[in-house]
C-alpha cells in the first residue's frame, strides 16, 4: 500500500468518526473549495462547500441522537495527483419515536491532492431504486463478503 492510499484511508477513517460526532468542522476539512457533490438526498447536485456544509448541517438536524456512518468494502486508486476511493456505507440513527432507522448507500470520492494534502473535489452518494415502482430500495444489504470494514 503506498503512503498516498494510506493517508487516504486514514481520511476515511476521520469521515467515519467525525460524522459520528457531527464534527461538521472536520467533515469540511476533507473538502476543496470547488467540490461538486451528488447526494442521497436533498438536491440534485451541490456546489462548492459553503452550499455543501448547509446541506450537511440540514442533515444533522434533522437525524438527533446518536447516530452511525460506517465505511465498508472501501477501495481506493491513486494515479499522481488524483485518485478516487469507492464504499459501500452503511448509516443510521434513531426516528422521532426512538427506534434506529438504517440503509446502505454506495459512495465514490474522487480526490485531488491540494497543498500538500488530499482534497474531495467530488462526492457522490446513492440507493438503488426498483424501476417498476420508482421506490428506493432501503432494504438492500451487501453480501457478507462486502460487508467488511476497509
């Protein structure tokens, strides 16, 4: 493994703790300026951290208590000043009345080295969805295999 697909997974591993905390701070820290995002939910697309950080806040207001966001089957390619790292997450936390909701998400990052460091310069969250009925599919789980940590 080199240095840089180390520092990355160890970027990863900051996500996976700093969303826990909702450490919104050390979330945006991992972006660029210039990100462009593709969410779950909310809009179609963000556009640099400021409209991504409001995103990011309107999340954790809406998700209280404590909640989860793991990284698993993580893969991450590097080439020069580029690279990209692909996930499967699996996240969630407690409805109004208590009761944890969870999903599973695919996740790509798409990194840029910028002073001295590795930047996201694109995000993209997703669910599949069953095409006859246009419903997201919050019930799919990776194999057993896939659901491993890194």
């Amino acid at each position: 493994m080199t240095h840089d697909e180390q520092r990355i997974r160890e970027l990863h591993d900051a996500f996976e703790r700093d969303t826990k905390a909702k450490d919104l701070d050390q979330i945006m820290n991992q972006y660029a300026d210039d990100l462009v995002a593709f969410d779950a939910v909310g809009a179609l697309q963000f556009k640099g951290r400021d409209e991504y950080r409001a995103h990011w806040q309107r999340c954790f207001e809406f998700c209280q208590g404590d909640g989860f966001f793991e990284t698993h089957d993580l893969h991450v390619t590097v080439s020069g000043d580029m690279a990209y790292s692909r996930t499967l997450n699996h996240c969630g936390g407690p409805n109004a009345e208590g009761v944890m909701q969870t999903a599973w998400m695919r996740g790509t990052r798409v990194w840029a080295r910028r002073d001295g460091d590795w930047k996201v310069v694109h995000e993209h969250f997703s669910m599949p969805f069953d095409m006859e009925t246009g419903q997201v599919c919050m019930s799919q789980e990776p194999s057993a295999d896939q659901q491993r940590t890194g």
